[in-house]
C-alpha cells in the first residue's frame, strides 16, 4: 500500500478514455495488473487528471488483479463501473521494480509448498524444472506479456546416471535437447507494429545452466505469421549471429525486445526432421 496510490473515481461519469494492456511482472512474469498504455484527448481521465501514461492499476475495489488473465481484470474493471464510487490501486511507474520484486517472494513460497514433503528423507539435489512462457508480440518492452507457469515435471523413474541434463521432456516442444536430426534455417524477421509475434518457452536448471529456448506459439498477428517460416517447436540457436546458448530467457527476450520497429532480426533455428518429434512417435 505504500508503494501505490489510491483514485477514486465515480461510475457514472461515463467512458474513462484509456487504453490498457496486461502488466505482467520482469521478475517473475506473473500478471500483476493492468498497465496504462494510452489516455485520450480531451477524455474524463485527461481532463480530470485521474491517469497518467505508463502507470498500472493493480487493485479495483478491494480486489487484487495479481494472477488474474487480463479478461478477468477487464471483467472486474467493468463490474466495478457500475457503482457509484470505484476506487483503484495505482501504481506510479517510480515504484514498478520495487513493487515487481515485493511479488517475486509469495511466488517462490508457493512454489516450495507444492514440493516434496518435508517429513520424508531429504530431497533430491536436482532441481524442479519450471516452465516459462514469454510473449513477444508487443511492440515495447512494458507491452510485451509474460506469462509464466511453474509446472512440476514428473521425471521418469529412471537411475541418475542414465539421464542427460537435456533428456527428459516436459512437453512435446521439448521433443529434442541436442542438435542431432536437426536441420538449421535462417530468418528474418521485419519487427512492425504488432511486434515479432511469437512465444518462447525454456526449462530451467541451475545445475546445468540455462536450457535450450524453443519457439512455443505463433501468435495471429505479427512478423512471424507473416513471413511464415517459424514454426513452433523450432530451437532458437542464434539471434542476429549471437549464440545464445548459455543464455536465459530474459536475455534472449531482452535482445528480442532490443529490436526496433521497422528493423529486421535474424533468427537461426533448429529443426527438428518430422521423424524424430515426441508425438509422432
């Protein structure tokens, strides 16, 4: 509460005049409100001075908008104009890192809860893999989603020794670790407005390092769907003849979102031959 501001604004005043898209957190890509993207000219919230450009809405009502989809929020925030008085969570852009890092601890002890049971022999030393999911079609780095989904992989009941760092799959996408039965492409991307139009998805493990980044979704709109050579399931081995393996996500994303809008990103991918993919066999 010290970190946001508080609006109360009446439902009865008509339209607002914003324009708001999803404020997911850089830290730990869970959803944490509604980010103001835009105000319009001579609209109520200009007018009266109620929103500024680049701030995020983060309670309506009492009601906490972390971890809900960006419809829900939409839905919550429709609902509320129906009263009278509406009062609103906001959050200046001075105290977005603050705020972003103050979210990443429940996240963490949740994650812990699902774990294994304390009062069984220790846990094993590998680690949980999460997957993470990161959206790349908006055209700036705030606007661009990430959605992340801290899943517990079951592992196979298989000896340690027997198992590579890059073996177990988490999801058909996961299909392969290596570039073994793999032909490399090259493309390139023109960034336009709707962005480059495509999600990535990795497994973590701080014992091996970072895993290998793979494409997760083409989104309707966007370079990718345009161009029409990415594919999902394609291994992102280089991003404008940089090798990014080693790297995180974040930096991937971050060279990605580096792009401006009218230049071009040469991607070279792995891809996997039709044969070799989990679900076909």
């Amino acid at each position: 509460s010290e970190m946001t501001k508080t609006v109360e604004i009446s439902g009865e005043g008509g339209p607002l005049g914003i324009h708001v898209v999803p404020f997911f957190s850089s830290l730990s890509g869970r959803m944490l409100g509604l980010f103001i993207r835009g105000i319009e000219e001579n609209s109520r919230s200009r007018r009266d001075g109620l929103f500024h450009e680049n701030e995020c809405i983060v309670k309506i009502n009492h009601v906490d908008l972390t971890d809900k989809t960006f419809a829900q929020a939409q839905d919550i925030f429709r609902q509320a104009m129906k009263f009278q008085s509406v009062i609103l969570e906001v959050l200046p852009p001075y105290n977005r890192e603050q705020y972003e890092k103050s979210a990443i601890a429940p996240l963490c002890f949740l994650d812990n809860e699902e774990g294994i049971p304390k009062t069984k022999i220790p846990p094993p030393v590998h680690p949980k893999p999460a997957l993470k999911t990161i959206n790349l079609a908006g055209a700036s780095s705030l606007e661009a989603g990430v959605q992340a989904t801290l899943q517990q992989a079951k592992s196979p009941n298989l000896p340690r020794l027997g198992r590579k760092s890059s073996s177990p799959s988490l999801s058909p996408l996961m299909g392969f670790g290596n570039k073994k039965n793999a032909k490399k492409i090259k493309i390139d991307l023109k960034k336009g407005p709707e962005g480059l139009g495509f999600t990535v998805v990795t497994r973590d493990s701080s014992i091996h390092g970072p895993g290998p980044i793979f494409v997760k979704n083409i989104l309707p709109k966007g370079a990718a769907v345009k161009d029409g050579r990415l594919q999902s399931g394609d291994r992102i081995l280089e991003v404008n003849g940089r090798d990014i393996t080693g790297r995180t996500q974040e930096e991937l994303v971050a060279m990605l979102r580096s792009t401006k809008q009218g230049e071009t990103v040469c991607l070279i991918v792995a891809r996997q031959e039709e044969a070799f993919l989990p679900r076909e066999l």
